[in-house]
C-alpha cells in the first residue's frame, strides 16, 4: 500500500554550522517527497524548544546527524539533542534507515555512531555527488515505509548531428549580426542624407573690370580714340583727357575743327603744343 506523504527528515546539528546546514536543507527541501525539519525554520516565538524538537525527532521517518569538530567536542543542547536521536533509534527495527551521520567536514565520529556508516558532505566540489547518494538512502527508507516517491531525474541530452547542431549554432549568430549590419547601414545612410542637406559653398568670382571703350563720340559727331598714356608731338595729333574717365584720347589736326574744340570746356589738353600748325 502506498502511502501518500512525503518523508519527514530532522537535521540534528550545532548552531556553529548553520551555514552548511541551510544550504543542505534548501536541497533537500528542493525535493518534492522530502520534508526537511529546521529549528529555525520550524520553531516559532513562544514555543517550548525542548518539547518541539523532542516531538520532531518522534515524528520523524530519519535524523541527518551533521556532524563538525566544533559539534563533536562542543558541550551543551547538540549533545543531549543527540542522545534523544539515540534513544529513539533503540525503538526502530534493525537494518532500518534512520539515523545517518553526515560528515561536513574531516573528523572523527564520535562512539555512540560508529554503529552507522556515514557520509562526507564535503568539499565543496563534491557537494552535488554527495547529495545524491544521501538521496539514495533517503528513497530506501521511504520506500521501506511505503511512501510514493517522485525523483525528479535528469532529461537525457539530446542526440543532435554534428550538421543540425551547427546550423542551430549558427542561426542565433546570423540573427545578433543582423540588426548590427542594418544599424551600421542606417547610420551610412543618415551620414549621407547630411551630407545632402549641407548647402553648397560657392566659390566667390572675381569682380569684372570694366574697361571703358576705346571709341567715344561726342553730340557734335566728333571722334575721339582711347591710345596708350605717352609723350606726342606736335604735326598730326594732340592729346586730351577726359574730366570723370581720366582717359587720355588723340584726334587728327583739322582746322575746321578748332571752333569745336574750344567750346569743349570738360575737354583740357594734356600738354600744351611746341608749335601750333593750325591758323
């Protein structure tokens, strides 16, 4: 007949050793079909610690004795705790599981558990491996008192070739390269969207210079040509600027041109004739 319970377990231990012991009892509370007893977990203001414990370990289906050098030598509630463990352990048929002396670290177990192999729940590295093999005396009492046990076992690894498994290796990589890729192409794009939008530097031109033109003529149908600023010589030509132009301008000598010449009062000659041809 199975019963439906889990399997009561009391954690006999020093107050010194509570952080090993916390951690054990995590784990063993981890497991659905284990019910692990912790005085600071159980016991609650007001109540009577001698009568809870004594009750516990009573009603208990197995004692992990935790034992340290510091809980072996040490006088006091650990050693008095621990002969009620011995005194109750006398009521249970032999070849029963019931108490299992657990070593945290390297010591010697004291006489009164001698009778009982025991097992090292240390160093640390070898933890998980220990544990597991404490489960496995835990199932045998359980399954000596009929409980139904649930052991949660591991999922096997599965089988994947070699192929399959790098594609699957490969397909997350792709996907993390892939939003870096379009960033990286977003930003190009923005860079030249701002280089697009920069307005356009115009080189200035050079101003023009105007020249003035070398051919004027005047209201009265007179001539006048732009040459070269030189020394002339009286005989075929003189010379003149013009008032605003400061341009120099030459014509030929015709006297029918002397009575146009004089009225022309923004005309001044340059220099003045050595010798004047016309009468």
């Amino acid at each position: 007949m199975t019963i439906n319970r889990p399997l009561r377990v009391f954690l006999c231990h020093s107050s010194n050793d509570k952080p090993a012991v916390r951690e054990l009892y995590q784990k063993l509370r981890a497991e659905a079909w284990i019910q692990p007893w912790l005085d600071e977990e159980e016991l609650y203001p007001g109540q009577d610690w001698d009568m809870e414990i004594e009750k516990a370990v009573e009603a208990s289906d197995a004692v992990l004795v935790c034992l340290t050098n510091n809980s072996i030598n040490k006088r006091g509630y650990v050693q008095k705790e621990l002969r009620f463990v011995l005194d109750i352990a006398l009521e249970i048929p032999e070849e029963t599981i019931f108490i299992v002396p657990l070593r945290l670290e390297e010591c010697i177990p004291p006489r009164s558990l001698r009778d009982w192999q025991y097992a090292d729940y240390f160093p640390i590295e070898q933890h998980e491996r220990a544990f597991q093999r404490l489960l496995v005396s835990l199932k045998k009492r359980a399954d000596s008192l009929g409980l139904k046990v649930e052991i949660s076992v591991p999922k096997e690894v599965e089988k994947v070739p070699i192929e399959e498994a790098k594609a699957r290796t490969e397909e997350p990589v792709k996907k993390m390269r892939a939003p870096a890729e379009q960033i990286v192409e977003e930003r190009e794009r923005g860079l030249s969207a701002i280089e697009e939008k920069k307005p356009a530097i115009e080189t200035p031109k050079p101003a023009q210079v105007v020249t003035p033109p070398n051919k004027i003529t005047l209201s009265n149908a007179m001539e006048f040509m732009r040459v070269p600023a030189g020394e002339f010589f009286m005989g075929s030509k003189y010379t003149f600027t013009m008032q605003g132009l400061n341009t120099r301008f030459i014509f030929p000598m015709i006297t029918g041109w002397r009575a146009s010449l004089l009225r022309m009062d923004h005309m001044m000659p340059t220099s003045k004739p050595k010798a004047s041809s016309i009468q």
